[in-house]
C-alpha cells in the first residue's frame, strides 16, 4: 500500500506499477482457466468436466505460487505478477464451491467430499513440491 | 455452449482485472487490522462465495442475460477475485509452523464457511 500523503509522485508511481503487475498477471491466468474450463467441457461434458478442470487449473496456481513463495530474497514485483496476479486468478476459491454446493444439491455428497478432499490434499501435496522446485531455481 | 471465440475472451479478461485488483486491495487494506492476513483472504473467498451463489441464481431465475454476463462476472471477476492457490500456501505455512488449531480454523472455516455463503446466495436470488 502506497498511499501516504508524504509519498506524493513516487508513492503513487509504484502503486501504478503495483496494480499494472497484477492486473497483467491476471489475464493469463484468468483465460487460461476458462480455456480449462471449456475444454473440460467439451471432453466431458457438464459438471465433471468443470469440476476437473477447475481441479486441474487450482493445483497448478497452487504448485506455481509455491515456486514462487519458495525464492529466498524478497521479489516483490515477481509475487505481484506471478504470485497475486497470474496464480490468484488462475485459481478460483468461488467456482470450486459453487462447483461442491451443485454436487450437494444434486444429491451427491460423496461426489462433493472427494472433490474437497482431492483438492485440499493435492493442493497442500502441489504448495509442496512447488516450494522444493523453487529452491533448485534459487540464486 | 458457444465456442470460445475472441470476444468471449474479452469479457473474461475485462472482469478478471478489477477481481485481482480489488482482492489485492482489499487484502492489503484489511492486512493491519486482523490477526493473520490469511483471515483477509478468507473474507474475500466467502464474499465471492456469497456472489457468485447470487448470480448464478439470479440468472437461473430471472433468466438475467445470457452466457456472457456469466462470464464477465463470474469467470471473470469472482473467479480472480477469489483464490485456491493464495488460500492453500497460507494454509501449507500455518501448518508449517505447527499451529494446528489456527489450520484447522482457517481449512474448516472456508470450506463450511464457503458452503453457506453459497446457499445464502443461492436461497437470496430465488427468493
């Protein structure tokens, strides 16, 4: 945040650059789950494909961010695109649910549980493995 | 469903910039004031819970417009707005540091949390 009325131009050039960062982060990652999401769609139809794809977009943010989290050094503008931008919106916390409550209401708890259970423990097993493949990346 | 075409692309990438922004301002904004950032990521998942519970009823009931809203709103800026990935690093460092009851706090707390506030905007826009 960079909002201190001391800093006046430097302070509000690096809260554009801050929001520039994300906001170019964010449109990769966000067409590139929705193109998840359509082939998914189309290779499986309906519900099973979104609930895959939707699976297979979170744990690969989740393995990226973990890479990201795993350089030594603060990177600030590297986590502002890559981390808060790219990752953040490739995955989705608002679909997954909405994807679980769908299961629920369909009547299919179980189907509901394991979609929970694989992407929580996939996801901490990707955060995982993304922060051993980010340290072999450090300099 | 229609084929993804460029300007369908358009409409996911226009709602996916004011969903991260907003949810690394607000995130940033509500940082000091809590006990742990990650109850700020929290409250961001819960709301887009909340909204994108509302929109989709909303357009299953009053038939609000078509594919593409849903994909600027809800693809776009609710899918950005909230995050997976954000979510499990910080719960990946609460266990990390071995604080157990805060993991389990935050993990249940999101996914029931979650839950409810889709059914509330689910039950909200059919009503």
């Amino acid at each position: 945040m960079a909002t201190s009325p001391t800093g006046g131009h430097a302070a509000l050039r690096r809260e554009a650059r801050d929001l520039l960062l994300v906001a170019t982060g964010a449109v990769p990652g966000a067409l590139l789950r929705w193109h998840l999401e359509d082939l998914g769609k189309g290779l499986m139809g309906g519900h099973a494909g979104l609930i895959e794809f939707d699976l297979i977009a979170n744990l690969l943010g989740t393995f990226l961010i973990g890479v990201i989290a795993a350089q030594p050094a603060p990177r600030p503008r590297l986590m502002l695109l890559g981390g808060i931008g790219f990752c953040g919106s490739l995955t989705t916390f608002s679909s997954w649910m909405l994807q679980i409550s769908l299961a629920l209401r369909r009547g299919r708890p179980d189907e509901a549980l394991i979609v929970v259970l694989i992407s929580l423990l996939g996801g901490l097993v990707a955060v995982s493995v993304g922060l051993v493949v980010g340290r072999w990346f450090r300099r | 469903m229609a084929a993804a075409g460029g300007n369908d692309a358009l409409f996911v990438a226009i709602g996916a910039v004011p969903g991260a922004l907003l949810r690394f301002r607000v995130i940033n904004h509500f940082e000091p004031m809590l006990p742990r950032k990650h109850w700020g990521t929290f409250g961001v998942n819960l709301i887009a819970c909340f909204a994108i519970g509302l929109l989709v009823s909303l357009q299953s009931s009053c038939g609000l417009a078509a594919g593409r809203t849903l994909l600027l709103l809800g693809t776009g800026f609710l899918g950005s707005f909230s995050t997976f990935s954000t979510w499990i690093a910080e719960l990946h460092a609460t266990l990390d540091r071995h604080q157990r009851r805060e993991a389990v706090l935050l993990c249940g707390g999101s996914v029931l949390g979650g839950l409810l506030a889709v059914a509330a905007g689910l039950a909200l826009g059919s009503s």
